[in-house]
C-alpha cells in the first residue's frame, strides 16, 4: 500500500513541476520524510495527506482513488506492495 501512495505522490509532485525538496518545503515536512513515502518506506498520516493534496492541488480523495487503482492492477498481477 505505501509503494502504491508514494508512486501516486511522485507522479502528481512531477506532473506539478516541483522537486522534492519544494513539496516538502511547502507541505512542512523534511525532503527525506518526502522521499521515503514516495519510495513506499513510510505511509503518510491524514493530515500530511491533505498538505500534500492541497500543495499539488489534488483533492486528496483523488490521490487516494489513485492508490487503491495501483493497488488493484498490482493484485490482478498478483503483487500487493
């Protein structure tokens, strides 16, 4: 499940033209907190969800039905990660 999220944050951090170290500038959080979620090594909590969404201006249900659809490709492939 945190591979899944942290692959969805990476897209959307890139598709918004930021580099890590701005995301986590703008979402309070440390560059490394940042990259260990996006490498699915930390799963983020409610609240740092919604800084992320806001600061990719994404709703955060969004980045969520995004995760469950990466999760559902993953178990079709027989990889839950």
């Amino acid at each position: 499940m945190a591979g899944a999220f942290g692959n969805v944050v990476r897209e959307q951090r890139i598709k918004s033209g930021l580099a890590q170290e701005k995301l986590a500038l703008l979402a309070g959080i440390e560059r490394a907190h940042l990259g260990k979620i996006e490498r699915g090594e930390s799963l983020p909590t409610l609240p740092l969800i919604l800084r992320l969404s806001n600061v990719l201006e994404v709703k955060a249900a969004a980045l969520i039905a995004q995760m469950e659809e990466r999760l559902d490709e993953c178990e079709g492939e027989g990889d839950v990660s």
